[in-house]
C-alpha cells in the first residue's frame, strides 16, 4: 500500500519535535498544524527509519474507535 492509497482525513504531516526513547518503544511528538500528534512505536522502528528531531514525517492515524466525553 502506497501513502497516496491512504485517506487524506488519516494524515498529519508534520515534523518530529520530542523523542522519548526506551528500551522497547518510544514516544515520538509529531508538531502539526493542528497540534501535536504523539505515537508510540518501537525504538527498532526509530532506529531504521532513522527517525530524529527535526525530521518531516507524516502520522498515518487508524483508529477503530473515538470516545467522547462530555465536560
């Protein structure tokens, strides 16, 4: 699958702004135009994507499922 192939409304591009790395996953802070997007992912994927502040990335969002709460 292709990014192209992707729904647009499932896309944040972006640039990396904070890595919080750990041992097996890492929080990655994605800054956004519409605010910052957070992923956990695995510090092996960090490393082969040679991921870092700075570096433009696009945030691919699945989600099966949004709760909402009222305030």
């Amino acid at each position: 699958m292709s990014i192209q192939s992707v729904n647009a409304r499932n896309q944040f591009r972006g640039r990396i702004k904070e890595i919080i790395e750990g041992p097996v996953v890492s929080e990655i802070d994605v800054d956004t135009p519409f605010g910052i997007v957070t992923s956990v992912i695995t510090t092996r994927s960090v490393k082969e994507l040679h991921l870092q502040v700075g570096t433009e990335v696009l945030a691919l969002v699945k989600a099966t499922e949004v709760s909402i709460a009222k305030l």
